[in-house]
C-alpha cells in the first residue's frame, strides 16, 4: 500500500506565537493518528513561485490514514488555534509503491 503524505507549505507567518501554540497541539495530534514527522521548519530554498517560509512534511501509512488525520478533531483543534496567524498551503498527496 502506498504512504500518504501531508504536505504544509506557509505564505506566510504573522503571528508567531499561534504558531507556537498550534505546534504543541499538532505534533501529538499527528503523531497519534501514525504521522511520522519528516520535515518541520528547517532549511527551505524555494525555487520557481515558491516562497522560502517554513515547510512540514509528515509521512503516514497510507493516504486515507492522511487524511483522517487532518479531518481528526484533535489536529482540527490546533487548526483552530493557529487561527489567521499564516498563511499556508496545505494539502495530501498519496506516494509511490
């Protein structure tokens, strides 16, 4: 079966400290629904439209697991805490066998 990723790209960030709030409650929500953080505000070099701000990349078992993962109440939580604090993009994409 192939992994699922959930990929969060951010515009932008105008309020750190939401963001500092949504991470507490985001990484246990991930990581308790079988997220496995990959990538999380290191290093980013954009290329062509990106925007070199802070990138997360968590891998899970499977695509649907992803996606029950954002849909879970706990990581709506911290979705709901980071409020209008950045701009992102944020989206699931189903991995190679």
């Amino acid at each position: 079966m192939a992994k699922g990723y959930l990929v969060g790209t951010y515009r932008s960030v105008s309020d750190p400290d939401k963001l500092a709030a949504y991470g507490k409650l985001a990484k246990p929500a991930l990581e308790a629904a079988g997220g496995r953080i990959l990538a999380r505000g290191g290093r980013v070099t954009a290329f062509e439209a990106g925007v070199p701000e802070r990138t997360v990349l968590v891998e899970f078992p499977s695509y649907d697991a992803a996606i029950a993962a954002y849909e879970s109440e706990d990581y709506q939580r911290a979705v709901a805490v980071l409020g209008g604090g950045a701009v992102r993009d944020v989206r699931v994409v189903e991995g190679l066998d």
